[in-house]
C-alpha cells in the first residue's frame, strides 16, 4: 500500500489536460451558448442508436401491421370499361340561340360523368342485372358491404321513390364505381371494383350498357317531344300565313297595285332624270355667273377688258380696234406736220371718234350678251327645280301609298319563311326519332381482371418500410427532444454554465464484490478510472495550497452523491492524502452504512457538546481516510450546520486533514448543502445522468449560488456507458475499459 499513491499519481498524469481546462473555472466564467456548437451527423447516430429500441419498436410495429394486412386483406378487383364520348348537338329548332351554343358545351362532358355515377343509372344497372338480392362473397371479412337484403322492400313506394334498402343498396353500388376521364380525349375509364373479379367485370359492362340505352332513350323523348310541338307550332304557323296572304290580296284589289308599281318605276325615273337636270344647271348657271362677275369687274379697267375672252374672241371687235389703232398712229403722225384746226387732223379726228363709239358699242353687246346668258341660266334652274319638286311631291305620295303594300309582303314573306322552317325541321325531327343511334360507343369491354388492384403488396411493403423508417426517426428525435434531462457534460455545461468534472459510469449489480461499489471493494477498472479521473480534475481546479474542503450535493435523492463523495474521499486517501469524510446528512444518514461503522456518535453528537472530535472522528479500513458519521438525527440539522460550532470545527480541520469532504443532503430537498457550502473551498455538484431536469438542475445550481459559494464543478454520475456506448462514444469508448484492464491485469 505504500507504494499506492505514487501510482495514483502517474495515472492522474494521464488527465492532466482536462484538468488544466477546468481549473480556476467558476459559475461567472463559463460562457456557453448552445450543448452543441455545430451538428453533425454522428450526432444524428449516436440519438437514434440511444434511441434504438423506440425505434425499432415503431418500425417493427408499422412493418408487422401493414404486412399483417396485406397478407390477410381480401383482395379486391377492379374491371374497367372505356367508352367514346362525342359532344352531341341538342338543337331541335334550327334558329339561333339567345345563348352562345359554346357555352353550353364547355360543361357537356361533365354532365355526363355526373350522369355515369347518377343514381338512377345505377338503379336502371342493377334492375338490369338483377343484383338487388345479390350478396358478395366474403364480404363482411375484407369491409365490403352486401348490395342486398331487398326481398321484404323490392318494390318502390307507391309514389315512385326509393325505399330506405334501396337507397342503401344504390350508395354501396355507386361507392365502388369511379369514372375517370382520359386528359385531352374524349374518352373515359368507367371502373368498378369488387372481391368478385367476375361479377366487376359484368357490372362495368352493364353501367356502360345501360348508360348508352338511358342516352337513345333520352333523345327518342326528346325528339317525340319536339315533334310534337313543332306540330303544334305548324299548325299555328299555317294559319299566320293564310292571314297575311288573305290581307295582301284585299290591298292589292283595292289599290291596283301592278298599275301602281308600273307608275312608281315612271315616276322614279323622271326623279332621276329631273335630278340630274337640276345638277347640270346649277353648274351652267355657276359658270354663267363667275363669266359675269368677272366682266362686271373689269368695266373701268380697259385693259384688262380687253383680256376678257369673249371680247378677244370677237373679230369684229378686234378689226374695229385694229381701225382704231391705225387712225391714231395717222394722228400722231399728221399732228407733227399739221396743227389741230387743220381738215386732215379733223377729219382723222372724227374718224377716230366714230370707231371708239363703234368699240364701245360693240363691248356693250358683249357685256349685254353675257348677263343675258347668266340670266337665262337661272331661270332654267328655277324651272328644273320646280319640275323637280313637284316630282318629288309626287313620288311621296306613291310611297305613302306603297308603305302599307311592303308591311303586308314583308308580313306574308317572315310568316312563309317561319312555316317552312318548321316544317323542314318537323320532317328532320320525324326521321331523327325513328334513327336510333348514338353519340357514345364502347371502345373497350371491360374483361375479367387478373391481377388484383388492391392490396398492392410491394407498394404497401414498400410504403410501410419508408413510412416505418420515418416514424422511427421521428420518434426517437421528437423523445430526444421532449427529453430535457441532463444526459451529457456538454448539458452542464450550457445550461448549469458549470464546468464538468468527469463522467462515472453506472455499475451493474454483480460487478463489484461489497456491498456498495467503492474503490477499495474491487469495482471494474472503468469505474475506478471514471472516479480517479474526477479526483484528478479537483485536484487541478484551484492553485490554493492548503488544506482543501469540498461539500458534494445534487438537486434531488437517488442521484449517487453519497457514493461519489465517499468514492472520491477513498481516491484521495489513495493518492497519500490525509482526508475526512463527514456525512453532513443528518436526515438520511448512509456513510456509516458504506464504511460498516456506528452511526454515534457522530457530527449532531458533536455539535450539541455531548461528545468529543477524538471520539466522532474515527479510522476507516482505507489507509488515509477518516470518518465522522452523522450520529443521532436531530430535529434541526440545518441549525447545527450553520452553527459557530460547526464553522469553528471546519476551520480547525484544516490543521489534521489535506482534504475534507462533507456529504451533504440534495439541494431541492433542504436548504442544509447551501449552509455547509457557506464553511467549505467549493461545491461539487453530482448529477444523475438521464434522471435529472434541466430546470430542476438549473434551480438547484441557483439555489446554491445565493451563498455565492465557490464551484469547482459538476460529476455526471450513473453513465450508462454499455447501453448507450455510440451516444457517450465522444466521452468513453469500450477500448478505454480494456486498456485499464489490461494495465491492471499487468
């Protein structure tokens, strides 16, 4: 045993990095935001292998019950019948439709699906097929219903409407049909299904049948009622047109209507004549009056008169002033010679007199001549319109005589026009009642089937191994996440803010050789591993030299903080440390159980002065280790505990012991660890792994922390390292286990 703590202590070497992390670490200096900085997928693996047996049960239990189901449901046929659907014209009266036929149209062919799963089709099919009594076989084993039971309620009710079993029968019938329609064509799939391969095939067969004579039938009273009412209408019709006929003939005996019509051609004629006339006139008398108006203007501008084209059109005007200018050149010529008295300048003179009065005179003509036209053009016009007007006065009175002759043809004309319609379309419906034919044809027969179409057993297979897949991770991360029990160190570290002080794992009954699984019982090397590690990582959690006191506590009972106290005293006594292990649980005392010592006296013995600390303090079978157990249960522990007497003991410790440590009750219990922590160098928090809340955790870390006491950290006890091995793999793996008992074993 001397050599003991030397080896201790090499080993504790071995986690010397760990402990170097935790130490110096309080509650104010941990920052941890999330349990897991980044996801991976190992993280994924290790949930669903903690989880495994939710989630094989959920898989299994989904696998098992689709292929219970699958193997034992009554099959179930479906038959299938394909029919042609053309769009049919539904006129019957061959006029125009106040409502555009397009519209109608658009929802022609889902009339007719509504009218495949009609009830009335289906009553007509199973009338036909005689299936009112018919009962499926095997049907009350797979939850097919039976069409019948109608023997007592065959017959309708007197009025025509179905009976209660009928209408039962009819909903069952049509629950198992399907009309499907083949996108951009006009087909359609009518489909039935039942346990009877056989007997779907007869009825998709007959629905078909039947939906086709149901459409002859529908036309051929469709036709018989339009041919009558078109007879109706005929008869009507006819004595409209013998009415307007008798009418027109009365006028025309009254009115001489063909000598009348044959005036109207004369008179119309002349109109146009007379019109075109008029037109021609007012063009004349327009020229007439510009030739005027222009001459007008050039009376005092001679010579622009003589510009004017009816004076330069008339030679004798022209000879004249042709004389004229002769007789004025001789003037000028006899007035260099002569003077004006002289009888050669007279009598040129007066020549020349007398042929400017002929000039005038004869522009005068011209000018006279010119008016004279314009004025017989207007009174031509005035005569053409007044010829005209009377015409037209004329002309409206053939038409007013006229009018009441169109109203009674155009009358005769609409009513014939009627009457021959509806006697061409009389003649057609007569023949389109008589042709029975259809715009619906079978394309395909519906054959018996041979495969059936439920259950599909691959697919639902298939179905139940991904939907069993997804179900079971489902499961085992949705209970992962409900789980808000601390169940890693990661865990204290993000919501305890504590810094973790190692995992112990939890022990199998038979795996140690006491009665409780201590270091010195012969525990499995991996637990003494696990305890010796938390040792170490104390030991490195503050530089201080000195004596060092330690309460170890946890949130609830049943977390093991009695065992790891003890077994973390043991370890210390094992590394050559003179240590003290006070069980500062007055109320439900166990170290003296563990050690298989007196329980008094003890600390409450000691505390109230009815004994001595060389009487309470006694020698474990642990070389090093000393215990004071709890003594008598007093009716108030927590004031003994925060007694001066107690703080007075704790400090004198320090002068016997290296370590001291004081198992206290759980925090959440009573309030006795908050006062022990108040005498002591730190808390160790003990956490049961899987066992303790989150919240219940957190409260008691908060409870603790009033104190302000200092934390060297958190020990997550009872690990369940061989059941949940991939989930603590980043923590411990069976390897570690071996190599310590191999070590130890050498």
């Amino acid at each position: 045993m001397g050599d003991q703590p030397d080896a201790d202590n090499l080993r504790d070497s071995r986690h010397l990095r760990l402990a170097s992390a935790a130490r110096g670490r309080s509650t104010d200096t941990v920052q941890v935001e999330t349990p897991a900085e980044h996801g991976h997928i190992v993280d994924y693996v290790r949930v669903l292998h903690k989880r495994r047996w939710t989630a094989a049960t959920a898989f299994l239990l989904v696998v098992v019950i689709t292929t219970i189901y699958t193997f034992t449901v009554t099959p179930v046929f479906e038959a299938r019948t394909q029919l042609l659907i053309e769009a049919a014209n539904p006129n019957v009266i061959n006029f125009t439709e106040v409502i555009d036929e397009q519209g109608t149209k658009a929802d022609y062919y889902q009339t007719q699906y509504n009218i495949l799963q009609s009830r009335a089709l289906a009553r007509r099919t199973l009338d036909a097929l005689k299936l009112w009594d018919h009962e499926l076989l095997g049907g009350h084993a797979s939850g097919w219903r039976l069409f019948g039971w109608l023997r007592s309620e065959r017959a309708a009710a007197a009025d025509g409407s179905e009976t209660l079993e009928q209408s039962r029968a009819i909903d069952r019938f049509l629950a198992n049909l399907t009309v499907t329609p083949i996108r951009n064509s006009r087909l359609v799939d009518v489909k039935y299904r039942l346990p009877d391969p056989q007997l779907a095939a007869t009825i998709a067969n007959g629905v078909a049948k039947n939906y086709i004579e149901q459409d002859l039938e529908f036309k051929f009273v469709s036709s018989k009622e339009a041919s009558d009412w078109l007879g109706d209408r005929l008869a009507e019709q006819r004595k409209q047109v013998e009415g307007a006929e008798t009418k027109l003939q009365r006028y025309r005996e009254q009115n001489d209507h063909i000598s009348l019509h044959d005036r109207e051609n004369i008179v119309v004629q002349k109109l146009a004549d007379l019109n075109a006339a008029v037109t021609q006139a007012k063009t004349e008398r327009f020229q007439k009056l510009a030739l005027y108006n222009q001459l007008q203007g050039l009376q005092k501008d001679k010579t622009g008169l003589d510009t004017f084209p009816a004076i330069l059109s008339n030679n004798y005007i022209q000879q004249v002033k042709s004389e004229l200018a002769q007789l004025q050149s001789q003037h000028r010529q006899l007035s260099e010679r002569l003077g004006e008295k002289h009888p050669e300048i007279v009598k040129v003179r007066t020549a020349i007199e007398l042929a400017q009065a002929k000039l005038d005179g004869e522009i005068g003509k011209v000018v006279q001549s010119v008016r004279n036209e314009y004025q017989t053009a207007l009174a031509k016009e005035n005569s053409l319109i007044a010829a005209l007007n009377q015409q037209k006065g004329e002309a409206m009175n053939m038409n007013r005589n006229a009018i009441e002759y169109g109203v009674l043809d155009r009358d005769v004309q609409s009513t014939k026009q009627v009457y021959e319609s509806l006697l061409q379309r009389a003649k057609e419906t007569g023949v389109s009642a008589e042709l029975k034919t259809s715009n619906i044809r079978v394309v395909d027969q519906a054959e018996r089937p041979r495969q059936p179409v439920s259950p599909r057993k691959a697919l639902n297979l298939s179905v139940a191994l991904l939907g069993g897949a997804l179900l079971a991770f489902g499961l085992a991360f949705f209970f992962e996440y409900v789980d808000n029990r601390i169940k890693s160190p990661d865990e204290i570290a993000a919501y305890l803010r504590l810094p973790s002080l190692g995992l112990i794992p939890a022990l199998k009954a038979d795996s140690w050789s006491g009665n409780e699984p201590l270091l010195s019982s012969g525990v499995p090397p991996n637990f003494a591993e696990a305890v010796r590690s938390v040792r170490t990582n104390v030991l490195f959690s503050s530089a201080e030299d000195g004596p060092r006191s330690l309460v170890v506590t946890s949130t609830g009972p049943g977390e093991g903080k009695t065992l790891v106290a003890a077994n973390l005293a043991i370890s210390f006594a094992q590394a050559g440390q003179r240590v003290l292990l006070i069980d500062g649980d007055m109320r439900r005392p166990r170290i003296h159980d563990i050690f298989k010592q007196n329980q008094e006296p003890g600390l409450s013995n000691l505390m109230v002065g009815h004994s001595s600390p060389s009487a309470t303090i006694r020698k474990s079978n642990v070389p090093g280790l000393w215990l004071l157990t709890a003594g008598r249960i007093p009716p108030n522990p927590a004031e003994l505990l925060g007694s001066k007497r107690f703080k007075d003991f704790m400090r004198s410790l320090g002068e016997h012991f290296d370590s001291v440590i004081i198992d206290s009750p759980p925090i959440m219990a009573v309030t006795d660890a908050a006062i022990a922590a108040s005498t002591t160098n730190g808390i160790v928090f003990v956490i049961g792994a899987e066992m303790t809340s989150r919240q219940a955790a957190r409260t008691a870390v908060e409870q603790l922390q009033k104190g302000r006491p200092a934390f060297v950290g958190a020990v997550l006890n009872r690990v369940e390292f061989e059941r949940n091995s991939l989930y603590y793999s980043s923590y411990y793996r069976r390897e570690y286990g071996q190599y310590y008992q191999a070590a130890g074993s050498a």
